[in-house]
C-alpha cells in the first residue's frame, strides 16, 4: 500500500508495479489525473469516505489517496551495474549503512533519483526496509530508482571495487572535503544512518574519506542532506567535467 498524491501519481506513471485498486475520497479536479491514469490502465477506482482512509492509513498523510499495490521488488548488484551501463554513463551510487527512520529513507531515495543516481543499496538488517512511509516521503521516486538489499554491506563494497569503482565514505572526521576528490568516473558514496555514522568496519573498506565542511556549532548533517550536498557535487562535477587536482588515496 502507499498513499499521498506524489507517491501514487508517480507509481501510476511509472507503471513498474501493478495496482490493484486506487482509493479516492473524491472525483474532483485534486484527483482528476489520478483517476484518469488509473482508468487508463484498467485500475478499479472506489471512492471511499475520510473514516476509511484514517483506517489504512493511521497517522499518515494520506491526502485522499491510497494505493492497492504491489511490493516493490529489490534489484541485485548486477541489475543495476547493468541500468548503468545501459545508459552509457559510469556507475554512480549510494550505500546506506544502518538508516533506521522511514523519512530518512525517503528523502535519500528523492534527492538520489533527481541525481541521476543508477541504485541505492540498504542493508537487510539494522535499517528500514521500503514501507509505505518511505514511498511517501521520497515523492514518488520509488518507483523510478532501483534498490538493492544486501546482507553483507562490507562484502558488497569489495565487489563494488573489484568490479572498478571507487568508494567514498562520508565521514565527520575525514582529512578531505567532498569537493576535494574526483567524482566524475565509477563511484559509490557510502552514508551512515542516525547518531552512529558509518560502522568502523564498513568505512575501513572505502577507498577514501570525505567530510563536508560545517562552519557553524552544529557539526553534522543528518543523512539526507548529507546525501543532498554530496550527490549534487557529484552531478556538478560530472556535468562539467571538472576534475579537482586531490586523486583518490592509492593506500
């Protein structure tokens, strides 16, 4: 189930999972395309009463939508190197370790597929799966951006460089600022979830280290707006091919 007018407009559009009923609180011109779009590819459309909606959707908001849906299905290591390869581009990626809070979630999912991100891995424990607050909060993104679970993070990050790409944690107390480094070829930038950062373990396997500078008393980000200025640097760097002169460490 998802609901909210972005997350199931963009499923619609997306068309990548079949819904089985669209609930609507009303047929007027707010719900208009929904309706259109659900008739279009044979969706049942039920209006439902406010009561009902409160009922499926405890404490979320729902603004008088709701989606029957299928759940959306996690894409292996290989299916997303391949979406990459595809398009023609070099691999770019996000890895997130133990990011517990749906809204989190969510808004690294929107801020990754606006960047043109090819997957976005989460692990299977210690960290939220794609509940229906997720697909809220990410816009609708969901359904455009392939996720990958994986039960062992530090293993996928050697595959990751085996198979050529350089991986970045993002880390508070890294000696290189996130503009410092070359961002333009095959990349996976690794985030940690609230409160611990990245697991000792998992930010020993990257590549390098990168922080982003903080000027004020307040002296982290939290992960999705970390997400936010890393992946954007990135996209800036990759659309003007700039290539700042710090490599990554060899060590």
């Amino acid at each position: 189930m998802i609901y909210g007018l972005h997350a199931v407009r963009e499923a619609l559009r997306a068309g990548t999972r079949p819904l089985q009923r669209l609930l609507v609180l009303r047929t007027d011109r707010q719900f208009h395309d929904l309706v259109q779009l659900a008739k279009a590819q044979g969706v049942p459309v039920h209006i439902e009463p406010p009561t009902a909606f409160d009922r499926l959707a405890p404490g979320g908001t729902h603004q008088g939508v709701i989606a029957l849906i299928a759940a959306k299905s996690y894409d292996t290591t290989e299916q997303i190197l391949d979406r990459a390869k595809a398009r023609g581009e070099k691999p770019f990626l996000v890895l997130l370790d133990g990011v517990e809070d749906p809204h989190n979630l969510g808004a690294v999912l929107r801020t990754a597929e606006a960047a043109g991100v090819h997957g976005v891995f989460i692990p299977e424990r210690r960290a939220v799966g794609l509940t229906s607050v997720v697909a809220k909060v990410s816009a609708g993104a969901l359904d455009h951006i392939a996720v990958g679970r994986v039960g062992n993070l530090i293993r996928l990050i050697q595959d990751l460089k085996e198979a050529g790409l350089w991986v970045y944690g993002v880390d508070p107390q890294a000696p290189k600022l996130h503009t410092d480094i070359d961002m333009t070829g095959p990349i996976a930038l690794v985030l940690g979830g609230e409160g611990e950062g990245l697991r000792p373990g998992v930010l020993g396997e990257c590549d390098d280290r990168i922080r982003i500078p903080m000027l004020g008393h307040i002296q982290s980000l939290n992960v999705s707006a970390a997400a936010a200025v890393t992946l954007f640097e990135a996209v800036r760097q990759r659309r003007k091919s700039v290539v700042p002169q710090a490599k990554p460490s060899e060590s």
